[in-house]
C-alpha cells in the first residue's frame, strides 16, 4: 500500500519547479510505497505563491516558512530559496522533526554547513541536497563503470560549467530574479552556482581533493542594483579555476564562468583511466563517450553511448520510454525523488546527504581562499 | 475560468503512456482555458487498464469502448488502439459528438481514412492524429524557417527512420506487445509505422508528393507468433524506401527499416534549398542542423543549434526551463495537447486533423502498391 | 634495385594534378621496385603543358598525345582528359603497348568500355581505373571488417554524393573547365562523375547489382556556353537518385547533386549488417564509424575510429606519420600509385582494372536508361 | 626567375621526414621566387642519413654536422635533433651565416634561448622556429578572425594536448627513438614537447602571458633505459596543467599530458570572447568551430567550418584541391616552407622567429619554477 508523503515547499523559482515537476511525475514512471503529496507551498508573496500553488496542484499555501514547518501535516520541507536562507530553514525543519530536501548548494561556507549536518543528525531526519546531475543516466552510468573497475588507475579529471548570459554590462544584480549575482544572497558567484555541481560530481566519481590552486575573477566590475538601480560593486565571482590533487594522486583541472560565448549550461567532465576514458557534457545529457584499451587495437576509439536503452542496463531507462528516444534535464529530479522515497523504504541514507554534500562546500571554501591569498590551499 | 476537458483513453501501451503523460503535464507548463481532466481509461483487460489507471491518475475504468464513448461524462476521446481498430472506434466516437485525438496512422489504408474523415466532419467534432514529430521544438523550428522564406526553391527533401529491434530471427510477431508485427493489425510494417512519420513532416514542410518508385522487402519471411508458438508467414514489410517528386519540383527519398544495425529510432531529415539547408535527427531531437548560404563567405558553415534558448525564439522553449537544458520525446505530446487545447480555445482545426494525415496514407498506399507492381505511381 | 617507371601524362587539370603528386610522393613513403619517374607531359596548348611541366617536375612535354604514346621512353600512360577522348586514347596506348592508368569513369558508356577492355587484355598490358576513394585507409578498413566476415548478412547499403556548385543559374557550361557540365564531354552529369564513385565502392564493397529504379532532374535548363556564349539547353542531369537491389539480397539507395546547399564534396556511405554497420564520410575521411552488436549491452554504441594508427592494423598509415595524425584526399592517389607499383611487382591486377570499372558504367547506364524510362532496369 | 636555396638537413627523424616533405612539395603548390634544393642531409649514422638521403632525394650526406656548417653550398641549416643540441649547431650556424630553420623547443631553457636569439641576430641571418600548428588552415582563420576583431574583449583562453602513448610501465626510456623521455635530451617532458605548442599558438592569438600557476606529475618513477637496460628515475615531467593571467586581462588554462587514454595527439584550443568564440582541434585539424553573438537569436550556433574553400578565404587552400576535400598534418609545414621563401622575397621575419620563440621559453621556464614551488610565477 502506498504511503502519502506530504511535501512542504519553500520557494517557487526555477527549482521550485524542478523538484515540483519531480514530485508530480514520479509515480508514473516509478513504483514506490511513499508517494508524495504536493501539501503546501510557501513564500512571503501570498500572490506569487497562490499563482505557484495552482499551477502545480499545492493543496494550501502559506506565507511564512515557520508556519508551514510547523504544520502537523508536513513530513518533508524542500527548501528552494536563495543559499543566505538555508541554514535558519534547515536547523527549524530539523527541530520540528521534518525530513529535509535541500538545494545546492548546502550552505553560503563550511562553518554554517558543519552545524546543519549535525542539526539533521541529531534529529535523526532523512535529509538530502539536490546535486541533480549524479542522477542523469549517463553521469550514473559513468559511476557504474568506474565502480567496476573499467577505468583502473586515474590519473586525470576535468570539469567545467560554462555559461554566456552575464557578459552584457547592462544586467543588473540581486532581487527576486537575480539573486544569484548578489553575493550577500548567493555567498559567491560561479563557484558556489555552478562549480559546486563539477565539484559533488567530481568527489563522488573520483573521491576527494587534497588541495587547490584557485583563481577568480570579477571581469564587470560594477553593477545597477535590480531593486535600486544604484551602481554597486559586484562581489561576486564571474569565473573560476583551480588545479587541484585528488586523493587518489589523479590531477584535476575545474574551470567555471558566465563569460564563455556560445556556451548556455556545458556542464562537461572527462576521467582518463589507465584502462579507459569517459566524457560527458549537459548540453547532449543522454550521451556517454567512452573510451577502452582493451577494444581491438583497429577498431579502438570513442563511443557515443545514447543512454537510452532497456533491458535494465541503462540505469533509469526502463521506466521511461523505448530505445532512441531521449529524456532531458528534468528527468535527473524525478529520479531523484524516487531515490529518496526509496530510501525512505530501506531506510538508508539518499546521496548527497548533507553530511556528503559538506565536502563540497570544503572544496568550494579552499577554493575561494586560495583565490584570495593565491597559494596552493588544503581542503 | 479554467474548463475541464474531460478525457476517455482507450488503450495503455507506450503511446496511452505518452498521451496521458502529456494530459497530466500541460498545465504545469501551459496556461490554457481548457484544461484536461484523465476521466476514465478503457481496455479489455479489467486488470491491465486497473493498473495504468491508478498509474496515471484515471478516475475511473472501462472494459467496453463503447461504454466509454457512451458515456456523458467524456468530452474526448484518445484511440492508442492497433490500427484495425481505428476506424470502428472513430466511426462510434464521431456519431456521439466526442472530440477525437487519434494515434498515428490515421487508418489501415486510403479508404477507410476518407470514411473517418467524413464521419468527423459531418459530426463536426474536433479531431486530430498524433503525428508528434511536428513539435519537437526543433522541427517546429524548421517550419518557421521555411515559411519565413529563409530555404528559396526547394532541390532535395530526404527522410529515413532507421531501427534495429527485429534481427533476431527469434523474435515472435503478433499478440499485444508485438502487434506491429502483424499485418492483419497493423496493416503494413514500417511503411505505416515509421514511413508515416516521415510522410506527415514531409508533407507539413515541403507539400504534397506527386509520384512514387518504391521497394519493400521482408528479410525474414517466417515467425513464430506470440499467442500460438505457430510459426506464420510474415505479411509485413520489414523495410521500404521509395523515390518522389514533390510537386513543388523537388526530388525526394526516403527509406525506413527495422534492420538497420545501430539505430534505434534514428528519424533523420534534411531539406536543401537554393539559399539554405536544414537536417535534423530524433537521436539528438534538441538540435537543428542549419546552413545558410547567404553568411560571409569564409564564415559559411553548418551551424548546430542547441534549441533551448528563451526569448521567444524557440518554439515552445519558454515554457520550460532555462537555456542549455534540453527537453526530450515526451514533450512533444505535451506540446500537441497544448496546441490541441489552444485549437478548441480558438476554434480553429488542430493539425493535422483527419482529413491532413489522409494525406499520408494516401503516400503509403502509392508507396506499397508502387513496391508491389514495380511501377511509378501516382499518389 | 629500383626499376625507373616512365609516366607519360595527358592533360593538366584537377586529377593531372593528383596523379602527378602521387607519383612524385610515392617513394618518399613506400619503398617500391618500380619508381615513377616524371618523363612527360601533354597537352594541346603548349603554354599550358609547359607551365605544368614545370611545376611537377615533367622532364618533357608533347603536345599531340598520339606523338606521346610512340615515344619509346614511355612505359606507361596516365588518362587525365574528358570522358569522351578516354576511349581513343586508350586503344591507342594499348597498341602501343603501354601501361594506363585512366581516371574515372572508364567511358562514356558500357559499349565504349567494352571495347577498351579487350583492348587492354588483348595487349596484357597492366591497367587501372582512379576511383582513389578505394584507398582513403577509413574505407579500405571498411572493406577488411567485411572480408573479416564481421558485419554478417547485410541488409542495406546507402550512398550519396552531394554537392552545391551549380546553383547559380549564371554559371555557364563546357569549356575546358566546365566540361562537367557539356554532355558531350562528360556523357553524363553527376551519373558519371559523382555516383559511379559511389558505385565502384558499393561494388567493391557490398558486390554486384541487380537492378535499379531511378530518377534525374535537370534543375536549371539552360545556361549559356562558357566559351561562346550562346545560351543552349543543358543536356546533363544536375541530380540523380535511384532505388536498387543486390545480388547479395541487400537494399541499395544512392543519390547525388550538385544542388544540396551547404555540401561541398560529401560523399557517405553506410552499410548495415546483421552483426554489424559502418559509416564513412568524405568531408572528414580520416574516421570510421563502427557499431557493433557483439559489444557488452550498455558500452553497444557507434565507435568514432580515428583511422591514424600504427603498428600495421590501420591500412597504409604506417606510412605516414604517428597516432593522430590526419592524412587527408590527396593521400588515396599516393596510395593507388603505391598498389600500383606493387601489383607491377608481384604481377598481379591493379584493382579496378578495366574490366572491373566496367560493371561500374553498366550500372550507369541502367540508372540512366531506368531515368529515362521510369522502369526498374537490370544491370 | 627561380633562385634556388640550398638546403642542409641534420636529423632524419620524424621530423626530419615532415620538413624534407615540405621542402619537396612547396613548388608544386606555391609559386616562390627561392625554390629549396635538398643539398645534403646529415646525421652520424652514415648508413641511416644515407637511406634517409635516398628517400627524399638529398644530393649528398655528412656525419659531422659542423663539415655540413662549412659547406659553402649550403644556405640554410635545418635542425632536427634532440633540443639539447639545437644551441650549439645554432651557435655554429648563425656564425657561418647560414639561415637556422630550428624545430621547436628553441631551446632548453630561456638562457640558452637568449644566447641563441643574440646570435642568430648578431649574425644577421635569417630565422624561423618551426611551430607548425599556426600554419593549419583553421588556426591561421582564428588569427585572422581575431585580428578582425570579430572576438571583441577576450575572457577565456584553454588549451590542451592530450596523448596515451607513455601509460605503460614497460615502456623504456632514452635512447635515439625515445630521448622524448630523457630528461637530459629534451629538457622538460610534456612542457616542452607538447605545452610548448599550445603556448606558442595563445600567445599568437591572445597575447603574452602575465603570470602562471603550474603543477606537474611524474606518474611512472622510474623506466629501464632503451640502451642501457637499466632502470632509472624518470626525470620529466608526464603531466603539467597550468593557470594563468595573460596581458589582456583574460584568464588561461593549459594542461598537457602522455596519460590521457584515448587521445592520441588532441591538441585543442578554445578562446571566448564578448562577442564571439572559437575552437580548435588537431584531430579534425580542417574544421574550425565559430560561435558569433550577433548572428540572429534564433539561429545562433556553434558553426564547424569545413575549412576548404577556394577563393582566397580559406587561408592556404587555393593552393590546394577543391571545396570540400580535406589537407592534413604534413601541409602545416609546406605552408611553413613558402611563408619562409616569401619572407626572403620580401626581406621580412618569417614568424615565428627565434626572439618570438623565446616567449614560449620563458613561459615554460615559469612553469617549471611554478610547478616546483608551488607559487604563483610571473613570466
């Protein structure tokens, strides 16, 4: 018999709707005994978060996060609001004893996050950050293969994110909308936004990082402010690099901007193995090249693996369609729903959890540090 | 003022999937004044459509179609069924005043498909067949472009739908599953099932064929069916490519198959112009492949166009999420449903209706004649 | 000790200019016996030989290739004139005992090539026709994955050939550069001179043809006559595609153009086996594509095969340079030189021969016949 | 009329063969007014300068490259042996007054490179550094399109080289085939092999750089010596990744690596500026990627220019065939041969020149020193 989850949401932006449509779709394509509810949506605009409710079938709404967390019918708190809010959120949802689904990343630095994790397991509730790209078919086959032991000894991983929509001196920062660029909102720019994601994936396919050596860089120097057209400094970071030694002695290159033209959201990694090679980016998400040493000398190369077959090999793919036709972005939420609520079931932990999610935001710490003092730095 | 739609499936395999799919979505991405309701979905199997209705969220069940089409609660009704049963059930749904959304192809051939044209028209009923390639943003795309002017003259339209599911000779034909195999149900093999496809999105982009030169074969001549273990003759075309003339003067080909090693649903077309070229493939449906001749010279080059920009310019892409992050198969039947709404909001037809998709089993009737006598034929 | 191999040349054009460097690279990369050496040139305009003469190095030049095929000091005579001199040459040089090395098509048409045939068998002399595509290393690997039986029953066989430089209705015809377009010259358009590519390398690859269903167009009837003027009906087919059966039980389809907007030189292949496909494409000629079905189940995917290997399993590349290396169009003609001079050494045929090219002409002609009479035509 | 300029040649390796193609080929393809004779090739190896003398038609050989120094028909050294060597025989040279055509590295390091460039100076000769990938059709086109200003304000520059071809343990150092792998022959590992291009070409396209982060990796210890049998330390460096600032205010990255498995000789480069950005690489070495801003909205797009066309502005390739048809790796250095005839014509520094080669140098050095101290170091 299925279990109703009722799902709490803070926030109605564009991850409000991920993790919605995520909620939404789940048990149409995955069968699991807790089965979420969409219960409650809340934000300080009553208006804003009426509209949101609607559209996505929110029972009620409310206007205060307290309330909502308060509420004897909620069993678990997403948390979709700028990085400034997590940590008050989450240490009231742990002390009401709420499950909490938590968007990347964890924290604005290491020190808020330390005390979110042990807020949340002190209070022995399930908890998760919502590192989506772990879950496209093709990143969670490539852990597959590494586990397997395809690619032997690593002596290299590079990622990137890179983005083109803030090279106009004309957008402004900060506000409802673009909250990402104001740093009191955000706690940094690209590192926090969009290396984060290179860093969760890179830690859970390769382990962890030793130390960096990180730049920054602010290319646009001031900006109107959205709300009060004043110029202000930008205090954020428009792009990032860092070397870095994993733990495994592999040497990693990160790199990540909002000023690379022609460049939407290339998310790409690669992992070079002593055995074999794998690529990824998000802008073809449902592809895999793969490369492997031991193929017949001739007929060694790349491979273009159209993640989207049956038969249980592609991780994910049985529940959708037929063989050759993609899935999307999207779809990395809804398997992560049905993750957890799985977890729930086995009651074992949904990856990243907060605690996992921490070493993130270590790595993103020294990162920001080296940057500033230009010295190699220990994670 | 929303208004409920209220919708009566009939049938619950991967394209009763895909409908209610795009029934369940549309409101969660698209503001419409019609909005659907999953009323009751219908099949034999008390058991079977039991399941795909607690799956999908059917409020109620029938065993009976004509129960289901009977029924004052139902406004429309979605005909997932084999193609034999097309006509019958469309007939029915006609004469008691129910829109009518009616998978692809149309019928088992030419004339039964007039019968259904005639039948929805003088019901009056709106009507449409889900030819659902036409809204992969990329391909809508590609039309504008067209009718924009942008291609000249037209020299060359190419098509091909390329799969590789039956090469096992192992592989049993007939029964629920493998329906498509049979040609008492299916009525041809991939001429109705893939060519269609590439007929309709032929037709929408480069108008009408004048003549055929076709050929088909069936490579593997005997199976065992599904039900009986009875091994049978095949009667369906395996694979069949034929050359036309278009009656803008151009000169078209297109071939489709079942046992082309490496494909598994690779629909590929491309238009050459006399100012300009498109090509597009579902493997990779979130691109559009664009040449323009009229670019600087030393500039001029295939373009890969990564359709999921916002802004307007990308049809549908608005609704979705933000540039980069690409859509997949399902949101095509989330787009016809959107479109199919916006028709009954406008009272204006939803393309293509009966009578428009009669066009392509017009084609395919000259196609398989064509294949049979080894002649030209006039479409 | 190498054996002096005296070239005479006739003609100074596009292919006079790929022969020459063929021969004159030769022995830079491939240790032979026989070693091509320059010893004349000819043409009709004495400035015009001259000139070529010197920049290839020719130790001569005539300017009557009747006084070129007496010289004693010619061993062999290499074909680089209009379609419709090949024959008259060719008889002459062979009852003078010379070698040929024709370019491609052998003839205007199977008559002609038949007798050309006997000629040169009558004579014995070592003969050979340039479809250089052969030996691009891409497409002889192609042909020993076939061979090596891994591709198992096929099932089809596709081909085209597309171009864009006739578009222009300002374009004239004939003349010395323009012979392409006189069918006069040429005996056909793209027929001859783009699809018999395609069709020398479906014969070598996939054997014989059964018969054909085609079509032409002329897409520009008139254009004016590039030395007087005159505009005059244009009598070449400007595209040409056609349907097509193989002995070997597969489905053909070939097209080619000048008019597909956006395509310099692409030729394409692709040939899909029970077990196994492979793609190539022209405009990037050092890959193989390779799909096989024998791959583990999640890795199956299409393999980019960068054919620029050492260590003797990437045809002719230990000749070149090191892993990675592209080698590009010009490369085919060194190889077929090299084959050449081998097939001199070890007395053996130097593919296509004469009498190989020849079913090459035979299914022109039936495409052309089959064109003009809308009939499927046997080879 | 021509002028011939008499080459001398020591070395006879890989790129030994690569330079001698270049020589041979320019005046079949390029009108000059010098034209190169290949006088005499020398290396101590009587027996292998003498086959290697007969493969590529050098007049004469000497073992002793100062006689080859003296000769007083010989024009212009070229030096093809271990970087070690290329001071001394430079030194040598520049006093004889022959023209030095060095190959890259210039040198061991900055102080060496410093002494060299003083004399070359001094001595009034002529000079070039044969960094060949600026003479790759698509890399000359990004120059151009660059100074054209069509990039506006530069953000990112990164570049890579990526090969596999030390990764295993068995693989012996040293000796004539390997001195790649010995430190004291080539000075530095992958910085100086394969870095050095890289640089070379960012500092082409983007500037000098300002100061660099690097780190490098020995991953294999120690390998037995090729001569010897013994096993040694291994003293280069396999792997080096490097951040910088260049002048301009843009952020760079490098890396280059042996242990990159499944890239054989991956050179890439990607620059991104406010208005457009560009990518290149070796393996596809005839297509450049283009990303234009003010391209119309919809129809933005990462283009892949099929660097081939005719008609003077393609770089090069009016020399060559014809639209469409590819040139490959060896034609970098024909076009690096007639850039260095022209510049005698015109009296002008055939770029780049040992004083330009120096920059490298000096970033390599900073590199080195980086790596090894693990600061930031300005160059």
């Amino acid at each position: 018999m299925a279990t109703p989850l009722n799902i709490g949401m803070i926030g109605y932006g564009f991850m409000g709707r991920a993790h919605s449509n995520g909620y939404r779709k789940v048990n149409n394509f995955f069968e699991t005994k807790y089965r979420p509810v969409l219960k409650a949506a809340c934000a300080r605009s009553a208006d804003k978060i009426k509209g949101f409710a609607d559209t996505w079938g929110y029972e009620s709404i409310e206007t205060d996060w307290r309330k909502l967390i308060e509420r004897k019918d909620i069993d678990a708190i997403d948390v979709c609001v700028p990085n400034n809010l997590h940590k008050e959120i989450c240490l009231a949802a742990a002390a009401a004893g709420k499950m909490i689904l938590c968007e990347k990343p964890l924290s604005m630095n290491t020190e808020e996050g330390e005390i979110m994790c042990q807020a949340v397991e002190k209070a022995g509730v399930a908890n998760t950050v919502w590192y989506n790209y772990r879950r496209v078919p093709a990143v969670t086959m490539a852990k597959k293969l590494i586990e397997e032991g395809r690619l032997g000894r690593i002596f290299h991983y590079r990622a990137n994110f890179l983005q083109d929509w803030t090279i106009s001196t004309d957008l402004p920062q900060g506000g409802t909308a673009l909250w990402r660029l104001d740093v009191d909102a955000a706690g940094s720019g690209v590192t926090g936004d969009l290396l984060a994601h290179c860093i969760d994936t890179a830690i859970w396919l390769n382990g962890g990082l030793k130390d960096v050596s990180a730049m920054t860089e602010t290319f646009i120097k001031e900006r109107k402010h959205q709300l009060t057209g004043k110029v202000e400094k930008v205090g954020i970071d428009d792009a990032c690099a860092f070397l870095c030694h994993f733990n495994n002695g592999s040497l990693g290159l990160f790199e990540s901007t909002r000023y690379a033209r022609g460049h939407k959201a290339l998310y790409t990694f690669e992992i070079n193995g002593e055995k074999a090679s794998i690529k990824w980016d998000l802008h073809d998400l449902h592809r895999l090249e793969y490369f492997d040493h031991k193929d017949e000398g001739k007929l060694r190369a790349w491979r273009s693996i159209h993640v989207t077959d049956h038969g249980g090999e592609h991780p994910y793919m049985d529940h959708w369609w037929v063989p050759g036709l993609q899935i999307g972005y999207e779809h990395s939420f809804v398997h992560h729903v049905a993750d957890f609520l799985k977890s729930l079931e086995t009651n074992t932990p949904c990856e990243p959890t907060f605690r996992t999610a921490l070493e993130t935001q270590k790595v993103c710490d020294a990162v920001l540090a080296s940057a500033k003092d230009g010295k190699w730095t220990k994670v």
